[in-house]
C-alpha cells in the first residue's frame, strides 16, 4: 500500500480544473442522502476535509454558520475557492491540512464531511481518528467513498486497476473496515448505505489524463477480469470480442458508501 503525498499534490495540482467540472463530483445520489439525513444546524461550524473542486462544501454552506474547506493540494483549493466564490457562497474558508494530521484544535467543528476523497489517504485509520478529535461531542462525521467487497481477491483486484489509472490512490476498502475505524474512534455508526456508482471508461479516464497505453491495460483489465474483479467492476462491452474491449464504449461501476456517524 505505498504512497506518496507529493504524487497526490502532483496529481490533483495538475487536473484540479478537472474536478470542478466533474460530473460524478457534482452530484450524486449518496450527496443528496447526506444533505437529508444529517441534523443540520443554522449555527453548525463544519470541516470539509479534501474539498477536491468543492463541491461538498457548496452543498452544505448553506445549511451551516460556516465551511472550513481543506485540501493537502494548493491548487485544488484555488480551484475550489474560484468555484464557489462565483457561486455567490462566501461563508467558507480555505485551509491547506493533511487529513491525517489535521491543523485543528480539538472539538472545533459540529460536523466533519470528506466525500470521494479517503481512498487517496495512506492511514485512513488515522484519518477517521483525526475527524474524531476536531468534533465537538455530539458532533457529526459523513463519509462518501469508493469501497470494495469484503473479500481480499476483490479487493485486490479493484484496487490494482484503481492505481494503474492513478498512482495517488491509496487503498479502497470495505464497509466494514470503515465500521471497524469508526469503532476504533468513538464513533457510533448511525447510517451505512451502499451504491453503485456508473460511469463511462473513457470519461474516468479523461479526468486524469490517462495515456493511451495505460488506457488500453486498463481495458484488458476489465476484459479479463476473473470472477471476483468482474463482480467488483460489473464492465459492460459493446460487443463480444477482444476488439470491442479495445476499441468500443465500455461502462463499469464502482461500488460507494455513505456512512454517517456521531461522536
């Protein structure tokens, strides 16, 4: 599981305007049941942790008193700041913070968010720690993420074709992992609810610039997939043959998680 922090910068620096257009960032079904099942507050102070375009923090300003927007990624919170700022939202503030060791003193926030974010993070066990510490009791944390299935083949698989695309990723793991680092912070599960997430091969692809190389193993990966990949990715081909794997329009999906939690 190795990673790099400087890769993750790199990475999201060069394609933060990428992110801010993105569809599947914009809006999602786990979004929509975030905003509906957390007890909102007009006095709530809340912490976005890697806003990535901002799109979380634009869904919950207007809910709360204010939004600390954070990201390990400069670019990404110019980026961010531009986007909600034209937006016509000024109850947020920018802050660069690592999500394992957040600049924050303890129980400043009534609500942490971190959505699509914490499969990029190389301890996410500290991270949910970290969340934990900056809540104030009784204060809320919403994840939304990729995960995978509970078993190691699936997982495996899953999260091999995931860095093939993007060397920033860390590690996607199950819902009961995230159950598991929840526990281990105090944090009482109030909601978990499962997703599968379309999307568009070549589309995902483009987000981050992929090379015409890496796309066509990114492709065979799907193709070849053994049981436990192809149960993980569900990839859908135009045809029958190795061709269409290639050549053709291929959808796949991913499965997500939003968990809600109070401390």
């Amino acid at each position: 599981m190795t990673h790099n922090r400087a890769q993750v910068q790199a990475q999201f620096g060069a394609h933060a305007q990428n992110y801010v257009a993105s569809k599947d960032h914009a809006q999602g079904e786990s979004l929509d049941e975030m905003l509906a099942l957390l007890p909102f507050q007009p006095h709530w102070r809340a912490l976005d942790i890697a806003t990535g375009g901002g799109h979380t923090a634009l869904a919950i300003a207007p809910r709360v008193a204010e939004v600390v927007a954070s990201d390990l990624t400069a670019e990404m919170l110019a980026a961010a700041e531009k986007f909600l700022t034209g937006k016509g939202v000024f109850n947020v503030t920018y802050k660069l913070a690592d999500a394992g060791d957040l600049p924050f003193a303890e129980a400043e926030f009534d609500l942490v968010t971190c959505r699509l974010a914490a499969h990029h993070f190389p301890h996410a066990g500290r991270f949910v720690q970290e969340s934990a510490r900056v809540l104030k009791p009784g204060g809320w944390f919403a994840l939304i993420d990729n995960v995978t299935p509970v078993d190691a083949a699936s997982q495996r698989y899953v999260n091999a074709f995931e860095t093939l695309r993007d060397p920033s990723h860390a590690w996607e793991y199950s819902a009961v992992d995230w159950e598991a680092f929840c526990q281990a912070a105090r944090l009482q599960v109030k909601h978990l609810l499962y997703y599968r997430k379309p999307l568009d091969f070549e589309p995902w692809c483009d987000r981050l610039s992929v090379t015409p190389q890496v796309r066509q193993q990114l492709r065979m990966m799907l193709w070849q997939a053994p049981a436990a990949g192809r149960e993980a990715l569900q990839p859908i081909f135009s045809g029958f043959t190795a061709e269409a794997a290639l050549y053709g329009p291929i959808k796949f999906s991913l499965g997500e998680i939003l968990l809600i939690a109070q401390l």
